[in-house]
C-alpha cells in the first residue's frame, strides 16, 4: 500500500506520539497536518465510538486568531451569520464565503473577548484570506495561526472522563459553549462541542508541551471507561449528516446549497462581503441542495463523487457513502437538484462497482 512520505510540509501534532503508540493504521492530511482515519477499523471505531469515549487528536483543525479593536468588524466581513449577539464564552458555528457567496469553510467561531476570537477552520488556506481581507482594508487587527491545537473527547462516556481530569464542573459547560479549566498550571479553553453525534468536548490546548502530558492523563483517568484513541468516523458522520467542506460542498457551493441557510442572517448580517450575492439565493432558493441517501446492494470506498442519475441523466452527486451497521443499509450524502430532491424519490448511482439503485431520504439517521 502507498504511504505518505514524511516531510516538513506535512505536520506532526502534539499528540502523536499517543497516536502511534495507540495504533493508528491511517492518515489523511489536513491543513498539512496528519489526521489519523482509523486505529482498529472504521466499523470496530464506530461501534466504539458509540459505547464508550474516544481521545482524537484533531489538531489539524488550525485555528485563526483575529485580535484587535477591529476584531469584530472582520468576522462579520466574513460571514453571512449575524454576529452581533455573540458573547465571550460561546462558539458559532459559521459559514464563510467570498464575494460570490461560494463557501470558503465552515468553521467554529470562539469568542475570547470583545476583540479576540479563534476561528477554528476546516481544511482550506482560511488564514490567507483573512490575512488579506484585514491588508487590503487597513483594519486595525491582527491575524495569525496561534500555538493551539484541539483534542477531542467524544462518546457517550466523555462527561465522566472529562470530570475525572478537570471536575464536575466540566459537565456544567452548555453545548455550544466553552470554559477555562487547568491543566498543570495553564487554563485551557473547553468547548462542549465536536464532530461526531455521540456528544462530548474539544480541549483547545494552547501550547504544545503539554500536549502529551494531557493525552496520558486523559488516557490513564480513563482506563475502566474502555477509553481509546479515535478520529472522525466515516460512517457516524454521515449518519448524522456532518458536512465535510472540500469533499461535501466546496467554494462553488453557496450555504444554502449545503443546507445551512439557517446560519445566514443575510438581512442584518451587514458588512458580511458575500451578502449581496446571498441577498438573491435566499430569495430565489437554491437549485440544488444536500440530502441525506441511502444506496442498495455493496459499494466500493467513495473516493471520488458518483453521478446521481435520473433516466440516464445527471441529476447531482454523491460525494460520501458507507455501510452502516446499525442501519442495515449504505448511507450516503448528496448534492441533488430541486428537480429530484424530495424524499422518496428514486435514483441510480453510478459507482465504481456499476449502477445501484439509491432513494433520497426525508432527514440524515440521527
């Protein structure tokens, strides 16, 4: 099998060591950063993932610190979801967009202060963009990639891991929402938050020392929770439809097109650089839109995006799939046109493997 050649422009993170002392058996690279994709197998991790709690190393998920008297003018510049109601103490979640209303990523903004926020950013240059947004109107700000890099706790036993190393406290943080808790003398940010339906949090560790440190205690305090390293899991992703930007929807994919026009407030998002553009999709409504699927028979690996076919024509894409055990069937994420939207409807698939029939769904499985 291929492997990814070690070099400089891919990055390791602070947790991984743990993750090859656990047995990680592959990555993906993300923001130039090794992602781990699977320890024992992506159904054995999902069924785990599901019953017990998980310590995944997502570091790859760079933040980008805005800081300064302009800090809160810029952020609304960049996306279409009104601001304005934010408070320190809670996370956004945020569509970005350039001039054309094309999705650029769909981070989670944190808001440190009035004028400090983390923008904690999907796999794309983000940075350079806002670099060049905050350059070209001369705003009062600074914009760089901090030394942070978040852990995720995840499963339905994260609350009483998450308490054993930093008090009951921890369980009192709302969804959504982050407090500073210690660790060896340093505060760290804890969001209630995460990339998986299982619930749990995500550790903001800044400074990557302690990096290690955090991951053994988390792993020692939970040895008789059946704690494990995980990552991200194919199949519970999809079955609860969490969005992969550059896979799912990229920048020739408006919000709305990925089904998140409820976090645009086109309206009174004023200053945001794509709401013009975004004036008029919310007001015609998208031509095509993501919708969950579901796909008969066995399907290879779904590396690339399948052709969605109505009458031999192509009416969208698949553009994730995989079994799923709890289900008893493929599910599937898809971009479809209006035409052929509506639950129940009937389509093929064009797969590697040959045509499958696939039915789009009224909601994502969980």
């Amino acid at each position: 099998m291929a492997q990814i050649a070690p070099s400089r422009r891919v990055r390791r993170t602070p947790f991984s060591d743990g993750v090859e002392a656990a047995g990680v058996k592959g990555y993906t690279v993300y923001n130039r950063m090794l992602l781990p994709t699977v320890f024992r197998s992506v159904t054995e991790d999902y069924h785990h993932l599901k019953s017990a709690v998980q310590v995944w190393d997502v570091a790859c998920e760079r933040q980008v610190e805005v800081r300064g008297p302009d800090a809160s003018r810029l952020m609304q510049m960049l996306t279409p979801r009104d601001l304005r109601g934010m408070l320190p103490g809670q996370c956004y979640y945020v569509p970005m967009v350039d001039e054309t209303g094309g999705m650029l990523n769909d981070p989670v903004a944190v808001k440190l202060a009035e004028d400090r926020f983390w923008i904690s950013i999907a796999d794309s240059d983000l940075l350079l963009w806002v670099k060049g947004i905050a350059y070209g109107y001369r705003l009062d700000v600074l914009v760089d990639e901090p030394d942070v890099s978040p852990l995720a706790i995840q499963g339905p036993k994260s609350d009483e891991l998450m308490a054993r190393v930093f008090g009951d406290a921890i369980k009192n943080v709302r969804f959504f929402r982050f407090g500073w808790f210690e660790f060896q003398g340093r505060q760290l940010a804890i969001a209630r938050s995460g990339y998986s339906k299982q619930g749990g949090y995500e550790i903001y560790v800044e400074g990557g020392d302690i990096g290690m440190p955090l991951w053994n205690a988390l792993m020692e305090a939970g040895a008789d929770l059946d704690v494990h390293a995980g990552c991200p899991n194919l199949i519970e992703r999809i079955e609860g439809g969490l969005l992969s930007y550059g896979n799912d929807m990229n920048r020739d994919n408006t919000p709305h097109e990925a089904g998140l026009g409820k976090f645009c407030s086109t309206q009174t998002a004023i200053g945001c650089i794509g709401r013009d553009a975004l004036l008029r999709v919310a007001k015609d409504g998208p031509n095509k839109q993501i919708r969950a699927i579901a796909i008969d028979g066995d399907i290879p690996a779904c590396d690339r995006a399948w052709p969605l076919l109505a009458s031999g024509k192509v009416v969208g894409h698949v553009t994730s799939a995989a079994k799923s055990p709890d289900y008893n069937t493929n599910v599937a994420i898809g971009m479809v046109r209006m035409t052929h939207w509506d639950a129940g409807t009937e389509l093929n698939v064009r797969t590697p493997a040959g045509e499958r029939r696939a039915v789009v769904q009224d909601n994502f499985w969980i």
